[in-house]
C-alpha cells in the first residue's frame, strides 16, 4: 500500500470541488433515463441499471480490499448468494411450500434484500472469522477457495437448477410500484446506491474507518495502541459482504435469472478489476470503474466480436500508466495532483 | 483393486501435469513477488503450439521444441513487456495487469484458430497399453506423462539445489534484496526463471493435449487448481509444489471417481450424480482451506 504516513500534513483548504462533484453526478443519474428518453435511446436505461448494480458491489468491495487492505478474491461468494436468496425465496413463494419448513417464500422487494444481506453477511461472517487468520497471498487464496466451494456446492444442487441456474418470472413487487419497467428499476437502484454510497462515506469517516485505514496502514502499531485489529477486519469484511449480497439481490432482479456464474471466480475477477480500474480506496472510483467496465463491455461487444482484444489492452495501459485508476487519473487531469 | 489402482496413477498422472504448472508460478511468486494469472495462457499457448505443428507436420519431434518455444518466447515477451514494470506495484495491479494479458492471449488465440476446439492423436509410438500387474493394464501415453514430470522434477531438483543459477534462485526466494545487493543482475534472473516456468507450462499444455480438447479457456481451468497446488505446497518451494500437486492430483481425481458411486448408495441415481460431482469438485478447495488454517505457509514452506 502507498505510505501516506509520509506525506507532510498540510492545512487542508475546505473542498467545494468533490461536494459540488457529487452534485452533478448525483443530479446527471437523475436525469439520465429521461434523458435517454429524450434522445431515443431507451436501452442506455438498462445499461445504467447494471453499472449502478455493479457498482454497489464493487464499492463494498472496495470497503474490504480499498479501505481495509483486505483483497478478497472471493466476493463472487456474497454477490451469488444474495442473487440466490432472492431466486429461492421466489421459487418457493410461486410453490407456496415453506423453505426448509420453516420460512415462508416471498416476493417482496424489501424482504428480500433483507434476506440477501442477512444471508450475505453471515457467510461473510463464516468465511471472514476463519480466512482472516492468514493475510497476504494466502488470504486471497483462501477467500477463492470458498467462494469456489459454493461455486460447485450451487452446481450440483439440483432443487435450484444446479448448472442451469433459476429463472425468477417476474421481479419482485415493491409497493404499488412497476418494478417491471426499465424506468422505475433504474430508480429502485439508484436508490439502492445512494444508501450504499453514503453509507460507505459515513463509515470511511468514522472511528471505525480511521481504524480501519490504520490497520491498513501498520497492524502491529494498531495493536501496540491496544485496538484488536481482528474484530474490526471482520467487522468490515461482513459489512462488505452484505454490500454484494445486496448488489447480487438487485441483479437476480433485474435479469430475472440467477444461476452459478455469479458465484464463479470470474465474477470475483471482474468485480476487483472495476475497483483497480475505478481507484483503490476512494469513494467513487468503483462506480467510475464499474460505469467504465460496462459501457465499455457493451460499445465494444457491438463494434467487434473480439472486444476483449481491446478491453485487455485499455485494461493493461490503465495499470501501467495511470498509477491509481481511472479516478486517479481525473484528478490529475484536472489540474490537482 | 485394480480400480484404484488405476485411478491412482490418473491421479498421479494428473498430479504431474499440476506440477509443470506449479513448478514456475511457484517460483515466479517466490521470487519475484507476482501474481501472474496468466501462467495458464502460457499452457494455452504451448498446447496450441504443439497440436498445430502436430497436425500440419505430422511430426512428434517437431512439434515439441515448437511448443517448448513458443511458450518460452511468450513468457519472455510477457515478462520484458508487461510484468517487469509491475515489481515494485502492489498484487492488485499484477492482477489487473496479468487478467489482462488473459484477455489478450484469449482473443488473440481465438482470432487465429477459432473457437473450435482442437483434437490431437495420441503419437502412435505411444499408443496403446501396457499391462503392469496382471488385470490392470494402463495407457503407455499417460504413463509416459508421469515419466517426463518426474524427470523434471528431478531436474529442477539438481538445477536448484545444485547448480550456481539454482543458488541465485533459491537466494531470490528467501533474501531478495540481499541478492540484489550483492551485484547479482537481478532482472537477467528474473527473465530466466520466468522463461523457464513459462517453457514448463508449455510442455505440461503439449502434453494435456492428446488427453484435454485444445481449447481457448484451457489455461485458466488449471490455473486456478494450480493456485490450490502452490498455496497447499508453500510458495516459493518447489518441493512443495511437487508435493501439492501430488497431492490435489490425487484427491481429486480419486474423489471424482469414488465419490459419486459411494452417494448413489444413499440417494436417487442422478442427485447422487450431481451431487457427487460437485462435492468432488469442492474437496481440493476444502483441503486447501484446511491446510491453510493449520499451516498458514503451506506444507512445505521454503523459508525453512
């Protein structure tokens, strides 16, 4: 990690530039389906919606590996499982059997992302009380290891379709609204990002972030101090988990379809990859990184069969050239350093 | 009897396989730090290498130093131009970069051969079977596999405990900066070991190819096994990779094969099928989390 225990404090100038910043990007989200509306291009909504999802995980991604030093390469683990929550719960509302015979299925939106994170969380809980006995290398291995342990548990669960995953008919129903308009599902996320984001913020700026950014930075100077550097990891690794299991809830809902490749390492692959390309550790550069990855994804796929031929390349001049992402390289082009 | 037997030469042949692989990533992680997710696309490489020139050439001999070179030349390209700027970085960039590079290699491979996957005989010479107890008779091929993988390792073995460049090595493993201190010219080392594993896992994808379809994605199926082998066997050690890959070989080849015969005595025909697949699938990564909770460096870690 770069020591920014070097670097000379100075007097820090209030900063109107990232509030007014976040303005725009807030009110640009906004507007942006009735400005796809406007220029006939109604499929940028979806696009939109999946770009949010994406970037709701990977910022609690972020929140582990960015803010608490942690590299999981296992979120794939919590993003499916959320997703599955929600496609169980739905397969046994439209059975209208009790799960395990004991829970009732459900429909509900708001039911179910509770459930996901629940769910989310207390894996993270598992996984993270036992992986973060190791650190390093072996700590990327270990979080691989279980993710695919559920990868290949979920494949040969025939009662929830094993290889070929669940279809989910319709999305779940929140309030009176349409949840099946492209539109209001937009909304229903941005929403759901919003929370998350600002939640994010107001963790970083805590007690418990600035705990957690020391351990960061020295465990052994935190522990010196008489902070257990354990409970607070785990603390953070659960709370990122239940960041993806909600972000896995949401895309369950919008394809309408979970199946094990949201568990698979690749997704575990992309979700760090849009961390790196956004920024490590800040605030929006996940979002950045995910918008990018998926426009990309998409304006690529259209141009040429081999798109990744060129993604691999952009990704590759990111890494070498733009020393802390995409969010790094904003701020330097706009004239700060 | 003779069914375990057999499984457990699979098991050993496939361990074998890992091994090539295990070989140079443990190394190339050991030494100089990297996570190089793309070691599989260097298998890839090699595998197509040596089942192109099998096929157009029709040659053994020919296509083994191309798939040897190939991969070799590869990895050489891939450390000058890529990895030996990412040292100093973080793992995240390594593994931004290297994911990269898959992505690359991939397309790239399947601009110029296609999706299709390839099918490559196994050289006559080698084909067919020999009987080595009585009733258990077994592929001259696969057995030649295990073979070569132990002469490898004994070669590895002599070259890092025996020689001047194996010193160097083993000195890069365990005292990086010290070697570098010493006017040892750090990045012709570097570029060495990386063009040695990069050749081993040529020669395990020339290999695979008779047995596995050739195929784009081949190399990070592996991959990812060959992580489980590393971390089982310790980074940085090559014993340990042997070992470890042994090890995974084994259990996953025997868990696969018994695994869904011992759950249909409990269950339904097809659950159990599936069922047991999976479960089968999930032990290596089970063992690997085991090991690592016990002994966080691995079984045989190479700071002794």
């Amino acid at each position: 990690m770069r020591n920014e225990a070097m670097v000379q404090p100075v007097p820090v100038p209030v900063a109107y530039g990232p509030l007014l910043a976040t303005l725009v990007l807030a009110l640009a989200l906004v507007v942006l389906p009735f400005a796809a509306q406007a220029l006939g291009q109604p499929s940028l909504v979806p696009l939109a919606t999946r770009a949010l999802i994406y970037a709701i995980a990977a910022a609690s991604l972020n929140l582990a590996l960015g803010y608490g030093g942690m590299v999981s390469f296992g979120h794939a683990a919590f993003f499916g499982i959320g997703g599955y929550v929600v496609g169980i719960l739905y397969q046994s509302f439209t059975a209208d059997e009790l799960l395990f015979g004991l829970i009732p299925g459900t429909n509900q939106l708001l039911l179910t992302l509770a459930a996901a994170m629940l769910a989310a969380g207390f894996l993270a809980l598992v996984i993270g009380a036992l992986s973060l006995r190791t650190s390093g290398v072996q700590f990327i291995m270990i979080t691989l290891a279980f993710a695919q342990m559920l990868f290949f548990l979920f494949v040969s669960l025939k009662a929830y379709g094993g290889d070929d995953g669940l279809i989910i008919r319709r999305r779940n129903i929140l309030f009176g609204l349409d949840t099946r308009d492209d539109t209001v599902f937009y909304f229903v996320c941005l929403a759901a990002a919003a929370i998350m984001f600002w939640g994010i913020a107001r963790i970083v700026g805590s007690r418990f972030g600035m705990v957690l950014a020391g351990i960061r930075q020295s465990e052994r100077r935190m522990a010196a101090m008489g902070i257990a550097p354990y409970r607070y990891k785990l603390a953070a690794f659960v709370i990122s988990g239940m960041g993806a299991g909600l972000a896995g809830a949401l895309m369950a809902n919008y394809l309408r379809f979970v199946s094990p490749d949201m568990l698979h390492w690749t997704k575990s692959g992309e979700l760090m990859i849009m961390v790196i390309l956004g920024g490590v550790g800040t605030l929006l550069g996940p979002l950045l990184g995910a918008a990018a990855l998926v426009v990309l994804e998409t304006v690529l796929t259209a141009w040429t069969e081999h798109w990744q031929l060129v993604l691999g390349p952009i990704l590759l001049v990111v890494v070498l050239f733009t020393q802390g992402g995409l969010r790094a390289l904003l701020r330097r082009l706009g004239g700060g350093r | 009897m003779t069914l375990v037997l057999e499984q457990l030469l699979n098991g050993v042949q496939f361990g074998v396989m890992l091994f090539l692989l295990a070989a140079g990533l443990t190394l190339i992680f050991g030494i100089m730090g990297v996570i190089n997710l793309a070691h599989g696309s260097l298998y890839m490489v090699g595998a197509y290498a040596g089942a192109i020139v099998a096929a157009k050439t029709g040659s053994l001999l020919l296509a083994i130093p191309a798939a040897l070179a190939a991969a070799a030349a590869a990895g050489v390209a891939m450390e000058l131009l890529v990895l030996r700027r990412l040292y100093q970085r973080d793992h995240l960039d390594q593994v931004l970069a290297t994911f990269a590079l898959i992505l690359i290699f991939n397309q790239g491979v399947t601009l110029l051969f296609g999706r299709q996957p390839l099918f490559v005989s196994i050289p006559p010479l080698l084909n067919g079977s020999v009987e080595l107890l009585p009733g258990l008779s077994y592929s001259v091929y696969r057995l030649t596999i295990i073979a070569v993988g132990l002469l490898v390792a004994a070669g590895l073995s002599i070259l890092i405990n025996r020689t001047r460049v194996g010193m160097l090595v083993r000195a890069g493993a365990t005292h990086r900066d010290m070697v570098r201190a010493l006017g040892v010219d750090i990045k012709l080392l570097y570029t060495a070991v990386f063009g040695l594993g990069a050749l081993l896992a040529g020669l395990a994808g020339l290999m695979a190819g008779p047995i596995l379809a050739v195929q784009v994605g081949m190399g990070e199926q592996i991959l990812i096994m060959t992580f489980v082998v590393v971390v089982i066997g310790g980074v940085g050690s090559v014993r340990g990779a042997l070992f470890g890959a042994l090890i995974v070989g084994i259990v996953d080849t025997c868990l696969r094969a018994f695994l869904p015969g011992l759950l249909r005595q409990v269950m339904a025909g097809s659950e159990a099928d599936a069922l047991g697949a999976g479960l089968s699938s999930m032990g290596i990564y089970l063992l690997m989390a085991v090991v690592l909770l016990l002994r966080p460096k691995g079984l045989f870690p190479s700071h002794a």
